[in-house]
C-alpha cells in the first residue's frame, strides 16, 4: 500500500476500492473447499463441480479467477493448486490456513457497514460475531490457532523464561502460546483461562500435543470472576484491543495481582505508533474493533506502557522482536 509515502496513483485507488473481488474469490473457494479437490490430482471444471455439487460454468470462472491469481495452475482445460495453495489452502495440508480465512470471511458483513459504525460510534457486528455463532466461533478459534502457530514457536524459543515454573495463558483461546511456550521449557506449567465456550478447542489442541499432564483449561470471564493466582509468567495475547482504557487498566491490575514476586506480565497487541496514524494494519484492526466492540480499539505503545505502570509493573520493555502486522510485546516485572 502506498499510504507509508503519500504517492498514491489512481490504479493504487482503485486497487484498494475493488480488492473486495480477490477477497471474495478467496473466501469462497475456502468455503467450497475447492483446494482440497486440487491439491493432489489434476481436475477439470467439470469435475470439480461434480465434487463439491456447484455449477459448472460457475465452477470454472471461479476456478480461472484462482488462476489468474496464482493459486491455481492452469493446464489446458485442466487445473491443479499451486504448492503454495496445496501446503495452506487444503484441509488435507498441516498447514492449513482456512479457518483464519474464514474468521475473515464472517467479518465481511460488518465492514460493509462502516460507515453506519462511523456515523453512530457504535458496533454494528451482530450473528456474525463469534461469540454467538458456533461455526464463526470455530472459524474465530482455530483461526488464532492458525496464526499464533506461525509465530508462537518462534517467540517461545526468543523470550527467555528460564527458572519460570507457572504460566498464566490468559484469554488464550485454545492455548497455542501456552503449549508453545511449555514446549519450549520443559520445566513449565501453564493454566489457560477463557470463556466456557473454548473449553472443547482449547483440551482437543493441547491433546494434539500431549501435553495434558501441564497444561490445563479453567473457565470464566475474565472481566468478571475470580483468577487463579501464584504464577510466574501472565500471557496476554491480543486481550487488550477488545475493551476501552478503564476495563484495559482494570483487567491489568487483576493480572498483576495473579503474579508471584518478582514474575512478570507480558502483552502482546498490534502496536500503534504513539501518533495513532500507522502503521497501517493496527490502523486497520482499530476500525475492525469499532466494527465488533463498544469501546475496543488498537493502543500504542506508549498508551499500553502507561496502563501496565499504572497497574504496579516495574521496568516496561518493549521485546526487541520484529513481528508482523506491526505486532509487538511489552513486558514489566511485578515488584
């Protein structure tokens, strides 16, 4: 995107205005499960219809369209996924990113209504939020398992937590940092804590790595039931963004109060510069927490250094680590 140096063209203009038709092309070959029919066996239009019970003529201009894109080779009238697409756009692949790419397919029908969450200052995402809909819930958790996967190996073996005995995962979801994080400390323990509803996703990830000896689930609200208490590490990935300032520093204050001394808390959000305008996705993700939330928003990383103080953490740091989509972690130590 060009808004990093203001040299926008008109083709970047209307790049950005009509980019709706590649999302919308993706999202429904995910939905279709169209790469799963095509990650191994070369197959026609025709023959892809048949499988997943859709038009045929319909079937193959979707099917060029993927094409053109790149995620599908072209053979005469015959098509194949392309390895990339094979390795994360098919169910039968480990590496599977569908259901991050579905999370963002529930959301579409909020942002077409930007404007009415602009005009009023206030949400406007109702059935397709994922705490009322199960198969966008699945789509929400397993799409946070998609994505700390790629990065959560690499931050456990990056943040030191050596001598750490207990972990706190907190709002963890189905728990990808604190298995990570357990993996990578083989002397750790770690409790996640999230809403009833996570239970099922969070016991079947940590079963997938047998891990269920040190790592368990407890549920409840974290706004507003009691914490269990007496840990060395509080974890809190992408928590922050989905309440305003005063829930933010109240939540903190009752994280803090779950650290032994001398443990520490760490948070990781998409990091606003302290100007509020760049970069540009957790710009972006602050428009998509107006869109869900009545008080959410991105913070920077000064604004999330000044909550963390407030609530009774010494010597904030931001990790010196390069995350994408302008992530970052700041981490302080409990007196």
């Amino acid at each position: 995107m060009q808004s990093e140096t203001n040299n926008w063209t008109i083709p970047d203009l209307l790049q950005i205005a009509g980019g709706y038709w590649s999302t919308c092309a993706l999202h429904t070959a995910v939905k279709l499960d169209v790469f799963s029919s095509l990650d191994s066996d070369a197959r026609s239009a025709a023959d892809v219809a048949r499988l997943l019970n859709t038009d045929p003529r319909a079937t193959g201009m979707l099917l060029d369209a993927l094409a053109a894109l790149g995620l599908l080779e072209k053979r005469g009238e015959i098509y194949v996924a392309t390895p990339f697409a094979a390795q994360h756009l098919s169910k039968n692949a480990p590496g599977y990113l569908g259901h991050i790419i579905m999370h963002h397919y529930h959301l579409m029908p909020s942002w077409a209504r930007l404007d009415q969450a602009v005009t009023s200052g206030a949400p406007v995402r109702e059935n397709d939020s994922h705490r009322d809909n199960e198969t966008a819930r699945e789509s929400f958790l397993m799409g946070m398992f998609n994505l700390a996967s790629l990065l959560a190996p690499r931050i456990a073996r990056e943040v030191p937590l050596s001598g750490r005995r207990t972990f706190l995962d907190l709002g963890g979801g189905p728990g990808t940092y604190a298995i990570h994080f357990c993996m990578a400390n083989p002397e750790l323990t770690a409790v996640i804590f999230d809403l009833p509803t996570t239970r099922t996703f969070a016991e079947a990830t940590i079963a997938r790595f047998d891990l269920e000896r040190r790592i368990s689930f407890t549920a409840g609200d974290y706004h507003h039931d009691p914490l269990p208490s007496g840990f060395d590490v509080v974890w809190m990935s992408h928590v922050l963004h989905m309440d305003g300032p005063p829930a933010c520093s109240a939540l903190l204050r009752k994280a803090v109060d779950t650290l032994n001394p001398g443990g520490v808390l760490m948070v990781q959000e998409f990091v606003l510069q302290d100007t509020k305008d760049g970069p540009p996705f957790p710009a972006l993700f602050s428009l998509n927490m107006l869109l869900g939330t009545e008080t959410g928003r991105s913070y920077s990383e000064q604004e999330l250094a000044a909550m963390m103080a407030e609530a009774g953490l010494k010597d904030v740091v931001r990790l010196a680590l390069e995350l994408p989509n302008g992530a970052g972690i700041l981490c302080g130590r409990n007196a």
